[in-house]
C-alpha cells in the first residue's frame, strides 16, 4: 500500500452536544472548527485519504466506528475527555489498545505534563530547574513558611491557563488562603502555590521525536499588561480575541543564554517523555536564570498558533509541519 492510498483518521473533541459526531461532522468551538478544517485540506493535499471524528467519550460504537474506517494511523487533535482535561491522556490510551499509530505524545506524558506537581517532581530530580512551590489538597490550607513571597497560585491540573487572572499572584498570606478555597470549590482539585518568578517568559516549541529539534524561541508581549498587574499569561490574556497577548519571535537572547535555554527544554521534553511536539514554556528571572514552568504535550498546531509561527520563522511550511509530525508516526509503526 503506498502512501497516497493510506488513510488518516482525524480525531478532536466535539463539545456541547452530548453525542459523538459522525464522521466529517463538526461539532467542536469555531476555533477547533477551523483547525480541524484546515489540518484535514492539508492531509489532503499530502495524499492521504482523511476522514474525521469528533467524540465527547468513548464508547463501543464509538470504538467500533474507528475500527470500520480501519486508519492506518490517527492524527490527535483531542484536549480532553468528557470535557474535562485531564482525560486527555485516555484518549491516546485507547488509541494504545486499538493498536492505532496516533499521533502526538503518548498516554503518561500527556498525564504527567498535566499534573504540575508531577511535572516538577520529574523536573527536579533531573536537575532542571522549577519554581519553588507547595501543593494545597482539598480542604488544607496553605502553609507558606518555606515560601518567598510574591506567589502565584494556580490549579494544580488545567492547562491553557484556566484559573490563572492577575489576582492569582500577591505577597498577602490571606489572598493565598482565598485564592486556594476558590480552586477547591471551582475546579475541585487541589492547588499549587509557587514562588513569582518576576521576568520575561519564553516559550520553546519543539518538533520530532527521537531526534527533536528547537524551533524559534518566542517570548511573550507584555506591553498591553497594565503596569500594576503582574506580567503572567491570564486565561483571559490567552484566549479571549479582544484581549490577546502576542508573542515576539524569536526572542532576543544572546548566544550563550540561547544555549543554555534549548538544552533545558530539550531535556525537559525527553524527561516527560514528549514526542512528535511539545511547547516548553520558561520565566528568566532578572538574574537570567531560566526556571521550566510547564511542559505542554499538546499546543495548540492550528496555522494561526504560535507553534506554526515559530515553524515558519525557522523555515518550515506548515505543510511541512503536519507532514512531519505524521511521518515521525508512521515510523513508529513500522
């Protein structure tokens, strides 16, 4: 069978319906809408016969339709599991059972880079360095003996910077306290509190697999911030379209820092175990030492992302960016 004959099943996380989609419906946000639309043109046009998939969650017809289109290999677009997403790891476990190449990061990758406290136990321990932090379980209260104040307090396994605002960050112990409560009772998990890290924050894409790379390094624009609040990417600041930040690429940095920079993400990358791509994201504190903040096993790769960004800045089409991503799959199924 050549490569023009494979087929490829594209499958996201279609939300609000409470069914799965059949097969070339679309029931995900505008925004996962145009990706997916786009993503399957250019699979298309790399001769793959593509068909699409959205779930909410997996069930035996659900399984059972994956095994009648009988892909050759699943590109991964989905975030979450019944709308929540620390399932996002189950849904490449399933794939794992069907014995479906997929691609993107495996099962306890996503499931580690999503748990914070996991993420920097791995880190540490590697000799990467992390914030300093405590987690605060459900129905504790927050000791910050250990801690230098200012801190930021966030949910312990969200990504996309959900309950992250300005607030999250202040030097008073009892806005710690109500920052914790409200995690608790919002997201009902437990919540991390770290040490600020006042800086810049860089963001490092990454491609391939046992060979990865470093795309252009960005860094956050935080001109449009007002100057009272804390320089941090807020849920608001990352999502909502008549408030974005922007990123520069690439980051202004000399040569050595540079270095040091791509050694830490690539390092961070392999010791959560990463393939295919991943966005690193570093502070660099004012004493140009750089601390990992997160691993993110699953950017946003939509052509309007910052990771298609920096991939054209290094010489990539986006083109070559799926087709890369799928090739790394397809060998891992040989």
């Amino acid at each position: 069978m050549t490569d023009e004959l494979r087929t490829c099943l594209i499958v996201y996380n279609a939300f609000g319906s409470g069914q799965n989609a059949t097969a070339d419906e679309f029931e995900a946000t505008n925004n996962d809408r145009s990706e997916v639309e786009y993503i399957r043109n250019v699979i298309k046009d790399l001769g793959y016969n593509v068909r699409v998939m959205g779930v909410r969650r997996f069930t035996a017809p659900t399984v059972q339709k994956i095994q009648d289109i009988n892909p050759d290999f699943i590109f991964n677009l989905c975030e979450a599991f019944n709308e929540e997403s620390i399932g996002e790891s189950y849904i490449a476990g399933f794939f794992e059972l069907l014995k479906v190449p997929y691609t993107g990061s495996p099962p306890l990758a996503l499931a580690l880079a999503l748990n914070k406290k996991r993420t920097k136990q791995i880190l540490r321990s590697a000799g990467i360095p992390v914030p300093y932090g405590i987690v605060v379980d459900l129905d504790e209260t927050p000791n910050l003996e250990d801690l230098t104040p200012p801190y930021i307090v966030k949910p312990i396994r969200e990504d996309g910077s959900a309950g992250i605002t300005y607030k999250s960050v202040t030097s008073d112990s009892d806005e710690v306290i109500a920052l914790v409560e409200k995690i608790h009772k919002e997201y009902e998990q437990a919540a991390i509190v770290e040490e600020y890290i006042e800086g810049r924050e860089l963001t490092v894409p990454i491609i391939g697999d046992k060979h990865p790379r470093i795309l252009a390094i960005g860094e956050m624009d935080f001109s449009s911030v007002p100057k009272k609040e804390p320089k941090i990417v807020t849920y608001q600041g990352k999502w909502d379209a008549h408030d974005p930040l922007d990123h520069h690429y690439p980051a202004e940095l000399d040569s050595a820092l540079q270095k040091r920079i791509e050694r830490i993400a690539l390092k961070a990358f392999k010791e959560i175990g990463a393939r295919d791509y991943a966005r690193v994201d570093i502070r660099l504190a004012e004493n140009r030492r750089p601390y990992v903040i997160e691993v993110n096993t699953n950017p946003l790769i939509s052509p309007e992302a910052g990771f298609a960004t920096a991939a054209e800045i290094s010489g990539m089409k986006y083109k070559d960016v799926i087709q890369e991503i799928i090739e790394e799959t397809l060998k891992r199924a040989k």
